[in-house]
C-alpha cells in the first residue's frame, strides 16, 4: 500500500492529488476523498482567519500512525493526508484526506476513520481571528463522538 503524508504550508490540488494516488495500479476500483475548508464563522462568531500551527516531525509521525490503523482494518490501496498549516482564511482548503481500495465501502469507511482520528489525535493547535480577538480552539464534542463510534465497532468485532 502507497501512504503520502504531507504537512505543508503550500495549498495542494485535489485533481493532481487524487490522480497520483490512483495511477498505475488497475486493482483501484474506488478513491474516496474528503477536503476541508476554513468557515467564516464558528461558535456564534466571524472568523477572519485562522492559523494552524503544529510540532514537525511529532505530527506526521502521529498521522502516519492513523493511518497505519486504517490500513489494518480496511485492505486500501493507498492512502493520502495533507494538512496545511500556517495562516489561512476562509474558503482555503485546510486538510485532504483521500484512499484508494478495491470496493468502495472500505474506501469510505477509511477515509471516515482516518479524518475522526486526524480531528482528535494529531497535534494540531487551531486559532481564529474574531471580531472579538484571536482565540484558540478546542476540539469539539461532536469530533470526540465520531472518534468513539470507532471504539465501540473495534470492541464489538
């Protein structure tokens, strides 16, 4: 299985990406890809920007781990993360989560895991730029129930 891991200041495309994640292996049969973009509000409140900030290193290792996780329970093809971090504003892509398999439910399966985990598990500090001031944002409670569906389906099987 090919795995990309990339944390990058650059913005990516998603045509390129998801390209070089399906050439030259004719098993594909499925690439499910997620993108997630900066909102221009959050909380009840504008956001003007946002900046990612992260630990080199620590954090593709920790992204790497995720999708290790993936790989053992699902048979992919490949697998991709970018992660851009730095200043961002609305409407700019933050993260592309994209896998690569033979059917399509383990491919949608995947890439729902491996951004729950992303969300919750890798190191990334998030902080917004609001009318009121910069603020820091903490995960949110609805990250930590999308993550615990995971445990509770690797308990149950």
């Amino acid at each position: 299985m090919s795995t990309s891991v990339r944390v990058q200041h650059a913005d990516f495309d998603l045509s390129e990406e998801i390209a070089q994640l399906r050439a030259g292996n004719p098993k594909v049969g499925a690439v499910v890809g997620f993108v997630g973009t900066v909102r221009d509000m959050n909380e009840g409140l504008d956001v003007a920007a946002m900046e990612l900030e992260h630990y080199p290193g620590m954090t593709e290792k920790s992204i790497v781990a995720i999708v290790e996780q993936a790989r053992q329970r699902w048979p992919l093809s490949g697998a991709l993360v970018i992660h851009r971090v730095g200043p961002l504003l609305p409407q700019e892509q933050i993260v592309l989560v994209a896998v690569s398999s033979a059917h399509r439910g383990e491919a949608f399966a995947a890439c729902e895991f491996i951004i729950d985990y992303l969300k919750t598990e890798a190191p990334f500090w998030k902080k917004e730029d609001t009318p009121e001031g910069a603020r820091w944002v903490d995960a949110r409670d609805s990250d930590e129930t999308a993550l615990d569906k995971w445990t509770a389906k690797a308990s149950s099987i």
